[in-house]
C-alpha cells in the first residue's frame, strides 16, 4: 500500500516536471499569447487607478494630476458632512439589499424548475424564451417600463391616470422587478449546469424511496448547487453599493429623486455635469472601498457558517 502512494506521488511530480520543461522550451509561445491579454489589462485596469490622487488633490485640468494642490481628506469630509449623504447612501444599500433579497433566489427557482422539465425540446424554448431579455439594451429596457406613464397602456386598461414613474415609493419596485425580469433567466444558466452535475443514480433512488419533489431537492440537487449559490452570493453582497448608474439614470425624474438619487448617479453629476472631478471621485473611492470591506466581510461570515468555504 504504502508502495503505491509512493509511486503516484512520484509519478505526479515527474509529470509535473516534464510540464515545466516543456513550458521553459517554448515559453516564446506562452509569451506570444499571453502578452496582448497582460498589456491590456495593465493599460486599461492598473495604469487608470493613478487617476485615484485627484480625489485628495484639488484638481485642476490644465496643471495635470501631479501639479494640482494636494488637499488631503478635504472631499471625503465634504460627501460625508454633506446633508444628503444619509439620503444617497441609503437610497443606494436599500435599491441593492432589496435587489438581492428579491432577485437572488429567482435563478435558482428557475433552475430548480427548468431541471423538472424532461422533454428536451420544450426546455430549450423556455430557455430561449428566459433568456431573451438579458439580450434587451438597459435604454431600451427604460423605454418598455415607460408604459406606467400616465399614457401608458396599464393606465389605459386600469381606467387610471397614475404615473407610477413620479412616485417615489414605487420607483424602487419598478426597478428591481424590471431588472428581475432581464436578467433572471440569464443568471439561471450557471446553476442548471450545475445541476447537470448532480448525482442521476441518487435521484432515482430517492425516487424510488418515495421522495418528493422537495425531498430530491433537499437531498440531491442542492448539494450539486450549494457551493455556486454560496460564490454568487458573497460577490453579490460585495457589490452591495455598485448599483448599476446607466439604468437608475434613465428611470429618474424630477419627482421620484427621494428614491432614485444613489451615489453613483450623484457621481456622474458631480463628475461630468458639474465637472468636479475631484469630489466625484473621492465619492467613487468612497463606493469602491465600501464595497471592498463588505466582500471581505461577507466572505469571512459565510465561510463560518459554510464549514470554512468560502471564495
């Protein structure tokens, strides 16, 4: 026995071996395809977060971001003594909160479901059929849900003149819906291949043992999925504060600002609008640091209670 492992154990390090020195011989082609992917990467990821001084600096476009005045911490205290800082900053947790709580669970259901279906041809419809919206420009999607004006067709077959998108309270649930309904059936396709993964031979049996549909569940399809909900979950809950800016803008208006002004349509004013460069981007560092510390923290959270697995 012990003879055996010994002799795995050196046939994985002769195979790991040969793999470097085949690696050391050709490392021209490694470089050659491997180069364009790391210089973009560094070009458009790392060389832009040098951009990051101008929101301790009172930046000034014509001096550049090495001769403007340094400033310090001056922005930040600025945002956050701000009188509307509670109101974004809570605008922009309880849009993503909700969003999660709500919409976290639909593409496992849809997977769930979309697995009972054992007619190939009739699952491929309903697929193609859940997936469509993901397809559907955020603009584009702005205009559909443009039909709760008080022109819109639901006004018109309620009797009704209401214009929902005005209405502070139900700016919040029109987006989350809306959004559930794009991107549900999308999210869906990681968990039903991983559900492809689960056991058929215990599903029979469990079958056979007289288990409900709850019970194969329970039993054998979420321990296929239970590590791909926990990942998803932890980077959804880091991405509690990067609720996404294009399509939060375009349902705003004058009237429902109460609920729709988050940070990051608050950003672009400040940024582009206004064109203080340097407090916008002290917010946007604000954001992205917040973000941070929450990932970090969720991650530590769920690995205890996930028997030490985490990301």
């Amino acid at each position: 026995m012990g003879k055996t492992k010994t002799v795995t154990a050196n046939q994985k390090d002769a195979g790991l071996h040969n793999s470097l020195v085949y690696v050391v011989q050709h490392w021209q082609l490694y470089v050659f395809f491997l180069l364009p992917a790391l210089a973009l990467t560094i070009i458009f990821r790392y060389i832009p977060m040098g951009g990051i001084l101008i929101a301790f600096e009172k930046y000034n476009p014509i001096k550049g971001i090495l001769g403007s005045e340094w400033v310090g911490f001056k922005h930040f205290q600025r945002f956050l003594s701000s009188p509307d800082f509670l109101s974004y900053l809570g605008n922009t947790i309880k849009l993503s909160v909700f969003g999660m709580l709500w919409g976290f669970p639909i593409p496992i259901l849809l997977a769930f479901l979309l697995n009972r279906i054992e007619r190939t041809g009739v699952k491929k419809k309903i697929q193609l059929a859940l997936y469509m919206p993901n397809f559907i420009s955020v603009i584009v999607l702005c205009g559909i849900v443009r039909i709760l004006s008080v022109t819109g067709p639901v006004n018109m077959l309620l009797g009704t003149q209401i214009n929902f998108m005005t209405m502070p309270e139900a700016w919040r649930t029109i987006y989350i819906a809306s959004g559930i309904w794009q991107g549900a059936g999308w999210g869906s396709i990681i968990y039903t291949a991983a559900l492809s993964n689960a056991s058929t031979e215990l599903k029979e049996a469990a079958v056979i043992d007289g288990a409900n549909i709850f019970q194969q569940i329970k039993a054998v399809e979420w321990p296929a999925i239970k590590s791909t909900v926990v990942i998803q979950f932890i980077m959804q809950a880091g991405n509690i504060m990067s609720v996404g800016f294009e399509k939060a803008y375009a349902l705003q208006t004058d009237l429902n600002l109460a609920s729709s002004e988050i940070i990051a349509t608050y950003v672009y004013k400040k940024g582009l609008i206004s064109g203080d460069y340097s407090f916008s981007t002290a917010v946007g560092l604000f954001n992205t640091v917040i973000n941070v510390i929450l990932l970090v923290a969720v991650n530590k959270i769920v690995a205890k209670m996930n028997d030490g697995q985490g990301i």
